[in-house]
C-alpha cells in the first residue's frame, strides 16, 4: 500500500523504510532503472507526479519488471533530448544512465573496489552511487532533504565546515551542524524535479 505523503519530510522518512525493506535486495542498478523506466510509462501522459506516485515509482525499481536494455540506445546516447521539459527529457536521463551502467560493467569498472570514491563512465559522465539503495538515498538527499539530525540512519554531518550560498548569492562557509533544516510541503513534483533527484542518485555523495 502507497503511503500518503505531504512534505520532503514525509517522503525522506518513506524512502528511508524502503531502503530497511530491500537492504537484501540483490537487483544491479541498471535493472532497477530498468524496472523504474518500465513502470513509468503509466504516468508518461502526465505533466507531474504526487509525492505518493513518486514514491510508487521508486519502490517500483525492486519489483516490478525491468524492460529490456535495447542496444540502439548507445547509438541514441548524444541524441537523447535530455533537455527537453516533461517525461521526455526526464526518460532521456535515465536511459542514459542505464547506458553508462551498462557499459562500465562490460569495461570492469563496476569491480573497481574504489568506484564509491568517483569513477568516470566510458562517455565521460561521473558516478559515485552504484546500488539501489544508495542510489535512491542520495537522490532523497540531494533533491528533496528531509533528514534531521536525530533520526535513526546512517547519514551525519560532514566533519568541518561546510560551504553554502547565502541570500545575495555568494558562497559561505558555516558550520555542518549549523546548516538550516527545511521541511515544506510538495503539491506535486515535476519531471524537471525527476531528473534532479536521478541526477542525484548518481552523484550526490
């Protein structure tokens, strides 16, 4: 059953119980973007996605049916319309995300050992995130926020001081246990939003 959520709280705290719920799930990366590529083209019609759909299209990467990696792809790679608005762009994302997956498992660099500290995929993208739970974890906390300090997880500050942009725009320097914790509702959440919370995935550290 889809929860029902309201803020980046709410959702934080749903993925998070995801990520306890398929800590054994042993699915690669690619085929849960598969599986979430495939379960998306129920919403392609629509311009954004409630927090609750967002979350069903997350969790679906562990359970539903992955769709199969079509080789034209990688001859599609520099054409996929990954600026474009809307569902479009945002497939775009992730196919050249399964892409760059694909081609650094037949490359070894998915065995690198070290591929959590940043690796280079073989078209020049970086990633720093290759499982689902993590990948998911770091898109929740790049995108959307919600964590606090006291919660049952993983996650804590960064030791030291931490730089962030203040009101005129220019950049600061605070202290990591001093940064503001924003919890605000989300009406809906665009395909543009999808793309940063992907991107996320696979480079937020």
């Amino acid at each position: 059953m889809t929860p029902q959520l309201q803020t980046n709280r709410d959702l934080y705290l749903a993925v998070n119980r995801l990520s306890e719920e398929q800590k054994k799930c042993d699915r690669p990366l690619e085929l849960y973007l598969l599986a979430v590529l495939n379960r998306s083209a129920a919403f392609c019609k629509r311009d954004s996605l409630t927090l609750s759909e967002l979350y069903e299209l997350i969790s679906s990467g562990f359970i539903f049916e992955p769709m199969f990696f079509e080789e034209a792809w990688r001859d599609q790679y520099d054409q996929l319309p990954e600026g474009e608005n809307g569902y479009v762009g945002w497939r775009a994302t992730i196919i050249r995300q399964i892409v760059d997956l694909r081609e650094m498992d037949e490359c070894g660099t998915l065995k690198n050992e070290m591929r959590s500290f940043g690796v280079t995929a073989p078209r020049n993208s970086t990633w720093f995130n290759f499982e689902p739970i993590q990948y998911i974890e770091c898109a929740m906390a790049g995108s959307f926020g919600g964590w606090e300090p006291d919660d049952d997880s993983d996650c804590d500050y960064v030791p030291g001081q931490v730089g962030v942009v203040s009101e005129d725009g220019s950049i600061q320097s605070i202290n990591a246990e001093d940064m503001p914790h924003s919890i605000f509702e989300i009406s809906s959440v665009t395909w543009e939003q999808m793309k940063d919370f992907n991107y996320c995935g696979q480079i937020y550290e």
